[in-house]
C-alpha cells in the first residue's frame, strides 16, 4: 500500500517515522531522565549509616547503599526481562519467515 503517492507505508507506523526523522525514544528520553535524579538523589545524601546484610552488619554511606542497589536492581531486571535463548531463536526464526 502506498502513502502520499510514492513513499511505502511501513507497517511500524509512528515508530517507522520517528526512525527516519532521528533522534532519542521516549524510552531512551525516560531512562536518561530517571538516571540523573537517581545521581542527584545519591548525591544529596551522604550521610552514613549502617547497613544491615543476611550475615553482617557494616557501615555505608546512604549514596553507597543507593548506587549499589540500583545496580542490582538493574541487573535483575536485564535477567528477567531478558528472553531465552529458546525464544531469541524463535524470534529470529520468525522474522527470517
């Protein structure tokens, strides 16, 4: 099907439009957004504290403890969110059919 005569309408509709026209994803936009008040959250608090683990007790600063669980909140997020190497080989079996 064609739009506005000679141009191929592409089935991704907004999304193939702002590919062409450039520039960053809301997505994109939101993480950058959500990672500087995570730095400025940290970096307001300074403050130490103790920080209670399974098996010891340690002294942190807040920034530390705010840092470090973002990370690992952020590494199991990947994880699970992450497909399988079963369903990224369907995946990429489907989209060669």
């Amino acid at each position: 099907m064609q739009a506005n005569g000679d141009q191929p309408t592409r089935a991704g509709g907004e999304r193939g439009r702002r590919a062409e026209r450039g520039g960053p994803a809301p997505r994109q936009i939101a993480v950058g957004v959500l990672a500087v008040v995570l730095v400025v959250f940290a970096a307001a608090n300074f403050k130490s504290v103790r920080v209670n683990f399974l098996l010891f007790t340690t002294q942190a600063r807040v920034v530390t403890v705010i840092l470090v669980s973002a990370l690992l909140g952020f590494g199991v997020g990947y994880v699970v969110g992450r497909p399988s190497r079963a369903e990224r080989k369907r995946m990429r079996e489907r989209k060669e059919d």
